[in-house]
C-alpha cells in the first residue's frame, strides 16, 4: 500500500514493508490518551529527536489502524503497539521520527481534515487583513 500525501498519509518503512500513517481525528485522540501528551508537544519531541520509543509506536500503531479502518484492513486495523515498538527499534528510532514528525506536524497546523485528509490551505498573506501582496509598495 502507497501513502497518497495529497490525503495527509505518511509513508513509514518498518523492515520490508512500507506502512501508511494516517493522522484521523480518532487516531490523534487515540494516541494523545495513550502518551498522556498534547499533539502539539508530541510533534515538537518528534522534530527535536526526543519522542521515545513508547510514544513513537503509539502514535504509529494509531495511525496505522486508522489506515486500516480507513481502507477496510482488518489486519492493519488490529495492530499491535508492541510489535510496531519492536518494529521501530528494529529500524532506529531516529530513522522513523522524520515521518512521524511529518505526519503530527500536519495534524498540529490544521493542514488535515478530521478524516485524515489533508486540507487545501489558502495563501496565509491573502487572509491576513492589513499585510500586504507580494509586489505591492504598501509598507506594514
């Protein structure tokens, strides 16, 4: 199975396979209530390398059941946390954290739906009252 960014899905190497990660509203819940952490906090352990192993397969186990659920899976659906934590330890934990802090960084701003999906962000300098165009000579 291929993870299509354009939905908010992350690819993620385990081994020899390649897992999708899905940031849905149940996951981030799920695994927020798991790691006793906010996403926003998760997402900053995960950018400066600090997430643990325990957190990291949580929100990856999460996230792959909700592909599973997603696609209709049972297997990716049923997933367990212990084996997706031995999985990462087997690749390094710090060759898995670039995807997930991908993935929470996504969730964290807004940029998927509640599904999952990421969303079509508008040009942040033309919702922004008062700033200025690209090329305009008006000063802030």
């Amino acid at each position: 199975m291929t993870a299509n960014e354009l939905r908010g899905e992350i690819a993620l190497r385990l081994g020899r396979k390649s897992y999708v990660l899905r940031p849905s509203h149940e996951a981030i819940v799920a695994f927020e209530a798991e790691t006793g952490c906010g996403s926003i906090v998760l997402a900053r352990a995960a950018d400066d390398r600090s997430l643990s192993l325990a957190q990291a397969a949580a929100i990856a186990a999460e996230c792959i059941r909700a592909q599973g659920r997603a696609v209709g899976d049972t297997m990716l659906a049923a997933v367990d946390d212990t084996r997706i934590g031995e999985m990462i330890a087997e690749a390094g934990l710090l060759t898995v954290l670039r995807p997930i802090a991908r993935m929470l960084y996504l969730s964290v701003t807004g940029g998927v739906t509640a599904s999952g999906e990421v969303k079509a962000m508008p040009n942040p300098v033309e919702t922004i009252p008062g700033v200025a165009r690209r090329g305009s000579r008006r000063r802030l």
